[in-house]
C-alpha cells in the first residue's frame, strides 16, 4: 500500500510554491476548466477560436495568451466542418494546432492516448475536449461516482501536466437560479473544477 504524503502546516506556510499559471490571463488557468452552454449556442466556435489564439500566442479579445502547442478534440464533428470553421475565422493557421475527430472513452484508452500526444507535443499548453459525453462511458451505477470518478480523471492528468484542460458540456434545459444546478449531470462535475 502507498503510503499518504504528508506536509506540515508549518512547512507548508514558509515554503515558496509556485502560482498556477494561466494559459490565458485572467481567464483559463492551468489544471480542469468545465465550460457550458445550450445546444447550438456556439461553444465549439469559441472553443476554435480559443483554440487558434493560443497556438499562435494571440491575445483572446484583450486577454494575453501562453503560446504553445493546442490539442482540440473535436469529437461531434468532421474535418470538412472544422476546415469550413478555420476559413471563416482566419487566413493563416500554424502546426501548433492539432485535431481529432475520434478518440478512445475515458475507460477505453482516452488518457494514454493523451499520454502519447504530450510525448510528441511536450510544449503543449491547451487541450479542448469537446464534448464530454463523447468520452464518457454510459453507466447505471451511481451517477454522482460517475461523474466524479470521469471529471478526477481529466482533472489529475490536467495538474500532472500543469496544462489547461477545457471541457466542452450542456446544460439543462430546465431553469434554475443557481448556474451549477444547470450543468447536465451531477455536482460531481462541477465539485472538482475551478
């Protein structure tokens, strides 16, 4: 059994640690970002276009941008689609954006296969999953542990690798005060992000 790693208050007070860094300032830090919307809203343009900045170190809107290598999971669409996208959106591209319109589910080789891109793209700074169920693996489980138990795995990869993680997802069509309450799923998607 592995034994816990343990640090102590007093340690922990007078050690210098490093920030998290942001892979845009301001806005999207390092480590798992969950971000939803309606259907047909215009996430997965949003998500091109953050996308393009980051890989050519363009600011998005007037926020500054970490160059580096971009991994966009583009599960719910083709390459025809995402090239019609990037013609609308700009005249130039760099190879330091990459596409999927495939990958393996979350319990079904997703993360070594996200393993094997940042072997070959070790300056990677982004990469966007879009969408999460696209990942996902259905279950009748609990549902609370599911959510939890998929989101952990994106999230510890994210700080292991000290690279921004954005996942794409809906929301519920029923209303609610709350912003949480409208994430399609549990509080265990949102219970580890931020």
């Amino acid at each position: 059994m592995q034994k816990l790693n343990l640090v102590e208050a007093e340690t922990l007070l007078y050690e210098p640690l490093e920030k998290p860094s942001f892979v845009v300032d301001g806005l999207i830090p390092t480590g798992l970002s969950l971000f939803c919307g309606s259907q047909k809203i215009g996430k997965s343009w949003l998500m091109l276009k953050l996308c393009l900045c980051v890989s050519q170190g363009l600011p998005l809107w007037d926020m500054q941008t970490k160059a580096g290598d971009v991994l966009y999971l583009c599960l719910e669409d083709t390459f025809f689609r995402i090239q019609d996208r990037l013609f609308r959106l700009t005249d130039e591209a760099n190879r330091k954006l990459h596409f999927a319109v495939a990958s393996c589910k979350l319990s079904d080789g997703l993360m070594v296969q996200l393993e094997d891109y940042l072997k070959v793209y070790p300056d990677s700074r982004l990469i966007v999953i879009d969408t999460l169920q696209k990942i996902r693996t259905a279950s009748k489980d609990n549902a609370y542990a599911n959510d939890y138990g998929d989101i952990s795995l994106i999230k510890d990869f994210a700080d292991r690798h000290s690279l921004s993680v954005v996942v794409v997802h809906h929301i519920r069509k029923q209303n609610d005060s709350d912003v949480f309450n409208k994430v399609s799923g549990t509080t265990g998607l949102t219970g580890l992000c931020g």
